[in-house]
C-alpha cells in the first residue's frame, strides 16, 4: 500500500478518526515519514533513525564553521536542501518563521545546502532574508551520513544526536499541526 493510500485509509478508519485531531496528525506525520524512509535506497554511510550521527564538520555558508557536536544539549532540526529545488525553496519560508520562534530556545534549527555552487546557495539565503544558520556540503559526507537521496529532507534529532525522524518532502514547518508534530517527537512541550 503506498503513503497516500495509507493515509486515506487511517484518516477513514473509525478507529482512526477516534483519535485526538494532534494524535491522528502525528500519527500519519510519523507514518510518512516512515514509509517514505523505507522507498528509498540508503546512501553509503547512512545513520538511520535511532542511530546517532556521527561528528562531522559544518562549512557555514558565510565562513563561520562549526562540528555537529555543536549543537548537542538541545534538539535539533535539520534541513538538507538545494537552492535549484522548487520545494525546498517553497517551504523555507515556513522554517524561517519556525526557526524565529523556537531557534535557540526548545531547540535548533540549522540547514544543509548540497549545491555544488556555494555561491548559488549563499545568494538563494541572502534573497530569502533567512536568519537560521546554514551550512555547505560540499564534499557530500553530510549528505550521505543523513541519507539526502531525495531533497527536501528534515532530519528530528534529540540532545544527544539520535536520530529520531525523517521526513522526506516539503511542508509547511510553521503550521499548528507540523509544531504539534514536532513538540511531540521531541517530547517537549512548544508553547503556541
């Protein structure tokens, strides 16, 4: 049964629909993520869910360079994208507008850009007025160590580095729903 038959069928199922509204969305936001996850090839060096990355060296898009590690202590929110992708460049609006609201507070957010033109991805973020940090993977250990066969792809991770989630595909990271979807995969509680 592919995603979208699945998700027909749980938002039809009685049992389905007996759910809080919060739960039946979570629960189709983890099982598409799960299902796309399961479609697609791994790539070489992939960490999948439940598994904890690896450090590796963040090349800031404007020189500043940071190591993963960086960011453990709080959970983190990771977006691999491509200035020449239409859906990654429609939902980064949205996570912009995610990252000013908790950035920094109940947990991270950060970008992966795997243009091959550092230059192409810096403009695409200078135009778009993001504030969140972003970050080139030039030499594609990123971009394989997170399992970016397909773009846009978010990556939940906890305060440790585990991998919690995968979500393949753009959405709208800002609405009542995805925050809900978020909170609930961090298990902390986001304050509307």
């Amino acid at each position: 049964m592919n995603y979208l038959a699945t998700r027909n069928w749980l938002l039809k199922n009685s049992a389905a629909n007996r759910l809080f509204p919060v739960r039946r969305i979570v629960l189709v936001f983890l099982l598409a993520s799960s299902l796309s996850a399961t479609a697609f090839a791994g790539t070489p060096g992939e960490v999948e869910v439940g598994e904890y990355l690896r450090e590796a060296k963040l090349q800031g898009l404007f020189g500043k360079t940071k190591k993963l590690s960086d960011y453990q202590g709080k959970p983190l929110l990771i977006n691999v994208w491509a200035s020449w992708c239409r859906p990654c460049r429609a939902e980064m609006g949205s996570l912009e507008r995610l990252a000013r609201r908790y950035n920094g507070k109940q947990f991270n957010v950060i970008g992966i850009s795997t243009d091959d033109d550092g230059k192409a991805a810096a403009m695409f973020i200078r135009r778009s007025k993001v504030t969140f940090e972003n970050f080139l993977d030039s030499n594609l250990l990123l971009e394989n160590m997170l399992g970016a066969n397909t773009i846009p792809l978010t990556i939940l991770v906890d305060a440790q580095g585990r991998v919690l989630e995968k979500a393949r595909g753009a959405y709208q990271w800002d609405s009542p729903e995805m925050v809900n979807a978020i909170g609930a995969t961090f298990k902390i509680n986001l304050k509307r």
